[in-house]
C-alpha cells in the first residue's frame, strides 16, 4: 500500500496500535484466574504455577532480545501478524491441554508470539513520533494493562458457567481479530506524517535530522542523559563510538541497520536505563503467577481474584498518558523515581495483609506506581537512542526486564510455598530496591 491509499496511515498507526494491544494483552492474561480451577483438573503443583509465568516471561525475553531488531529492518508489521498467530495458537494449546506441561509450553509459545509483537509496536510508535514518544509509550502501556483488566475478568466470570477448556478455546479465536488493526494500521511513519523524527526515502527511519544533516554531528553529548527531547537522535557517538559524521553511514534503518542490540550496553547509562526497567519487572514476575493462589489463601473467591485484576489496571490505564507527558517534559527518569515511592511500600506491605479486600484496594494504589515507574524507563530508553534502533533498544529493554521477571517468576512458587506472603513480597521489595538503586546511579552518570 502506498502512503497515500486509503487515508492517511500515520493517523492509522496509533488507533490500531492500542485496539491490537489491548486484544493481544487480554487473550495472554486470560489464563491466570483459571489457575486455581486447572491445578484441580489437571494436577498442577504450586510450583509449575511458577513455571508457567516463567516460561511465558522466558519467551518473550528470547523475543525480544534476538528478533527485536527484525523491527529496525523493516519487518515490523510481520512481526506483529506472526506475534498475533502465535498467541491464538498458545491459547489453542492450553485449552487442548491435558497435563501440567502442555499448559507450560502453551504459556511459552504465547510468550514469545506477544514478545514479538509488542516490540514491532514499539518501534512503530516511536518513530511515528519521537517528541511524544514518552506520551505514545503511554497510551500502548495503557492499552496492554487495558488488555490485563478484561482479560482476566472475563474468564473469572466465565468460569461461573463454562470450563477452563472452554474459556480458552474461545479466547483463541477472539484474538484473531487483531488481526485486523495489525493489517490495516501498521506501517512505518511517512517522512511527512505527525511528527515523526530522523525518516528517509521511503519511509524509513534513519539517522538524520529534519534538515538532512547527521544527526549527533555537532558532537553533543546530550544525547545519553534523561533529557526529555535529546537534540540528538539519541545513540549517536557516546553510545557506539562513532564520530557524529558516521552517524548517518551506521545507522541507516533497513538491511544495514545492527543485527544485535548488546552493543547499546556500552553506556553505562543505557545500562542503567535498563537496570530501571528490570527492576520494575521483578514484582510482575514474582508475584503474577501466584497472586491468585495468595488472594485464595486469604479468602477471595474466582470473582474477587479477577476482580483485583481488573482493578489494578484502572489507575494505569487512567494515568498512563499523564505519565508519558510527564516523561516526556521532566525526563523518564524523574517519572521513573516517582514511581517508585508509591511502588515499593505497598510491594512490602502485601506480605502482612490477611483480607482479599484490603489486597485489592491496595493493588489499585500500587498501579499507578507501576505505569510512572514502567513508562518512565521505557521514555527514558526512547529519548536516548535514535529512533532508528527503537525495535532493538525497546527489545533491550524489554527482554532484560523480563530477564529478572523470569527469575522471579521460577521461585515465586518455592518461596511462597516456603515462607508465604512475608518471605516472597518481602524478598521482591528488597530485590527491586537493589536494582533500582544501582540504576538510578548510572542513569544519572554523565559520560
């Protein structure tokens, strides 16, 4: 399709972005208040409950880190249509299910199919806009927690007058319909759509300004800090050891653009960029999987348990672009830290509570918490490197992230099984504070 037939594709790209996001996002969340009912039918242990958030979170970490930079080679928009197959196959999977296993590697094909497509998303939307990339950021955030709301509200309802089996199956075929948004919406932005930063010929992004010149030529540095709009396009010299005059020669998006993004791990405040974002991943994997088995324990019945889930997407989905503006204005950073001081009290305080209400009431405020501290180091990894390499340094991001929520995940079972709610929330606040800390400190270093 050409950029001109049928409408404008830029004013598509954001509007299919979000409607697939949050599809995708529902049919992989679809599983969690089944867990309960599935350990029952089909025998699985409170520990394979681990190993099946592990084994989605390890699938998308292989997603991300090794075909993330597919998306900065023009391949974006398969990406996202093999991602979408990929999850209605896993649901498939799952619902056909007749061990503990099966269940596993269903969650794991699902993982790395929802690892591609979120990456191809990403980078899409960065370079659709690179100024409002922070608030962009946002509005897909919001639509995957959107996802996570209805997603396992409605099987945790459904389960009131069908079977988990059933429940999947359905799901499976629901998903398929992003299919749509996916084919109709996702191109990469023209030169002369939005606002959209650093594009060739064609439509491609490269390392150029508006003016044709390469970007990071005058030198700066600006660049790597948690500047809301780097002058630069971000990884320019400081980043991978170029002059500002090859700028333009290395990064060119397309067939010559790097196969790898471990090469953006030489700044040291790229690797703080991401230290932040794992950080924030480590209560997701630690306590996703077994947060209905926890709510169970403490007296909450399948509706209350997919309620809390859908209760603690709101305060993301209502502040997430508030968030990404913040980002955007003050620097991932500063929204990051502010993220902070909300999550980690409340990550603590899960481990002395016994009433399934309180539990609920104080996911909602730990929400809002997380899309300051998520968005944040998501804008912060956006503004730093040019919009070029935005599948590869979201990939990054993304797949060391779910690198920590991986290890969370595959001890969350033994720790809980092991010491209950004090020993596993406990643990995860001390974890992330750690990570944080040494992030925060290299995020903020000047080269």
């Amino acid at each position: 399709m050409s950029g001109d037939a049928g409408g404008d594709p830029d004013r598509r790209l954001v509007p299919s972005v979000v409607a697939a996001m949050a599809l995708l996002s529902s049919a992989s969340f679809v599983i969690f208040p089944l867990i309960p009912e599935l350990q029952g039918s089909l025998g699985v242990s409170t520990a394979e409950i681990g190993y099946l958030a592990a084994a989605g979170f390890a699938a998308a970490l292989v997603a991300e880190l090794l075909v993330a930079p597919a998306a900065d080679r023009g391949h974006a928009r398969l990406m996202a249509v093999v991602g979408v197959l990929l999850v209605a196959g896993s649901l498939g999977l799952s619902a056909a299910a007749t061990d503990g296993w099966q269940l596993i590697a269903g969650r794991a094909v699902g993982g790395f199919g929802f690892g591609i497509f979120v990456i191809a998303a990403s980078a899409l939307i960065v370079r659709h806009d690179h100024r409002r990339s922070g608030e962009l950021l946002g509005r897909l955030g919001a639509a995957e927690l959107a996802g996570i709301a209805i997603g396992p509200l409605g099987s945790g309802l459904a389960l009131s007058f069908a079977g988990p089996s059933a429940i999947l199956a359905v799901s499976a075929a629901v998903v398929l319909v992003a299919l749509v948004p996916v084919l109709v919406g996702f191109r990469e932005a023209t030169a002369s759509g939005g606002g959209a930063r650093g594009l060739g010929a064609g439509g491609h992004p490269r390392a150029i300004d508006a003016d044709g010149d390469a970007i990071g030529s005058d030198g700066d540095d600006a660049s790597l800090g948690d500047d809301p709009h780097p002058r630069t396009g971000g990884i320019a010299a400081g980043v991978l050891g170029f002059d500002g005059t090859d700028a333009d020669r290395s990064l060119r998006f397309g067939s010559s653009a790097p196969r790898t993004s471990i090469d953006l791990l030489r700044s040291p405040r790229i690797v703080g960029i991401v230290l932040l974002y794992a950080a924030v991943m480590v209560p997701t994997g630690a306590y996703d999987g077994v947060w209905p088995r926890f709510m169970a324990d403490i007296g909450a019945g399948p509706v209350l348990t997919a309620l809390s889930y859908a209760l603690f997407a709101v305060p993301y989905v209502l502040v997430a672009g508030w968030a990404g503006r913040l980002a955007d204005r003050r620097g991932g950073v500063s929204a990051y830290a502010r993220g902070m001081l909300i999550l980690l009290p409340i990550v603590t305080l899960y481990g002395f509570v016994t009433n399934p209400f309180i539990a609920t009431g104080m996911g909602f405020v730990e929400s809002t918490g997380q899309a300051l501290a998520f968005i944040g180091a998501a804008a912060a990894m956006a503004h730093a490197v040019d919009p070029a390499r935005a599948g590869s340094a979201q990939g990054l991001l993304r797949g060391i992230g779910l690198a920590a929520a991986t290890v969370a995940a595959a001890v969350s079972g033994l720790a809980y099984e092991a010491g209950g709610a004090l020993l596993l929330f406990g643990g995860t606040a001390v974890a992330v504070s750690a990570i944080a800390a040494v992030g925060l400190l290299l995020a903020r270093t000047r080269r």
